[in-house]
C-alpha cells in the first residue's frame, strides 16, 4: 500500500458520451500522485476504446474488464482490489470534479486524521451545464445520522485504507454505496465533510439515480435487507432521510 498514493475507482458501463470528460477531470488534478482505475462492465459501446487509447499515454489510467456483465458492485470491488494505494476514491463514469478536489480533500483528512470524509457537490446537466448549486450538508454523519440524512454521494468519498482497513462493497445491484458508508461507519464514529463544492454530479435523464420511486426502494432495500433494521425504525429512518433529501433541493 503506497502511503501518498490515491486510487480512483471507476466503474463503466455505456460511458462512452462522458468518460472522456470525466478522465480528464482527473489528469487535471493538482495532486498528481494518483492511480485511476477503470473496471469495464462488459460495456457494449466505445467506452473501451477510449480509456485505452488515454492509457496508452498515461500510466496513471489502468483498464480492466471484467468477464461478463455484473454491476457497479463487482466492478467498484474488482477496482478496490486492485487498487495500490492508502486512499481510496470513487468516481462515477459521468461525473466530474474540480481540479483542487483531491489535493485539498487528502490535505484535509491528513491535518485532522481522518479516515472518511466527503464533500458538496452541485448538480449539471447532460450537456454539463449547472442544474443546480451544492446543498448544504451535515458537517459529519455517524451511522444514525446516515441512516437519517443520505447525503454521501459516492463521487465525493475518499476513505483512508491504513484506518478503516480493508473493504468490499456488499453485492447488491443497487445502493451498494450507501451500505458501505453504513458498513465502515459501524466501526469508525464519523464521517467529515470537507465544506467545498469540488464535484460535479450529472443527474443523466433516465439514469437510476435520478428516478426517485426508484431511490425510494433502494433505500428501503438497504435498511430492511442489509442493514436489517426492524420495520418500524426502517420507516422511521426512511422518513427522515426523504425529509431531509426534500431540503436539500428546496
């Protein structure tokens, strides 16, 4: 494990109108020791082709293929198996960051020791026009506050492997990020925010993301079947967390 190293996990599937920008998001960081690790869910499109010929001219960029089709799960895993590095940062195929996310995020956790933390992150547009500004989001969340406010989106964690030690995602087709942030937040007491808008989130039409019936579900999902919470809590804490998501678009 290379102590200064940053491996970005990247799943891909049908990435081929974004993965370019997102890529590039990353080769302009300002922290330059990083690893971007691309795992292609059998995609059928031209994403292959593209993270390949950038590979070829950056040593930083790895592509890996997985043997059939098997969701953001597997792949997100395969990646953090893979991966070199002391921390851990996950990027989804159609989003972006600013250039200064990683160096001020790993600046952050390093000064004040800390294993879990997460950023703001504004919405755009398919064409990557501004949608809507960063929300405000609780300074730091335990596993009850999670529960209660799932404001954690995967593109913003970095997470310290020489702290919470090793992790896989559960293999759940859906919300398998929110069960891990849950998972490592049963051993660790919080998760901090770094108070920055330093991502871009691209609410894709028709992705699952952005249908919220189906959010719904794969939060109820995750509270009922993997977090086995009692089904009054569920309700309670589903409750909440719908709440509190209705407020930070308000």
């Amino acid at each position: 494990m290379q102590d200064t190293l940053i491996s970005i996990v990247t799943p891909v599937y049908k990435a081929e109108k974004y993965i370019l920008e997102t890529i590039q998001s990353v080769q302009n960081q300002t922290y330059k020791n990083f690893e971007m690790i691309l795992v292609d869910d059998c995609s059928p499109d031209n994403s292959a082709e593209i993270i390949k010929e950038i590979a070829s001219t950056d040593q930083r960029i790895k592509y890996i293929k997985l043997k059939k089709n098997s969701g953001a799960a597997v792949a997100r895993n395969k990646g953090i198996e893979t991966a070199q590095g002391r921390y851990i940062a996950f990027l989804d195929s159609d989003d972006k960051w600013y250039s200064t996310k990683l160096e001020k995020q790993i600046g952050f956790m390093k000064q004040n020791n800390i294993a879990f933390s997460y950023t703001k992150f504004e919405l755009i547009n398919n064409d990557g026009t501004l949608r809507k500004k960063a929300a405000d989001l609780p300074k730091k969340l335990n596993y009850y506050g999670l529960l209660k406010n799932t404001a954690i989106a995967c593109s913003t964690v970095i997470l310290d492997r020489k702290i919470i030690g090793d992790f896989r995602m559960p293999l759940v087709r859906k919300g398998q990020d929110t069960a891990t942030w849950l998972k490592i937040l049963r051993d660790i007491d919080y998760a901090y925010l770094l108070n920055e808008t330093l991502n871009q989130y691209r609410a894709v039409d028709g992705s699952l993301s952005s249908n919220k019936v189906q959010a719904i579900k794969r939060t109820w999902n995750t509270y009922r079947n993997l977090e086995k919470l009692p089904l009054p809590l569920a309700v309670y804490f589903l409750s909440r967390s719908l709440i509190n998501a209705f407020l930070r678009r308000v």
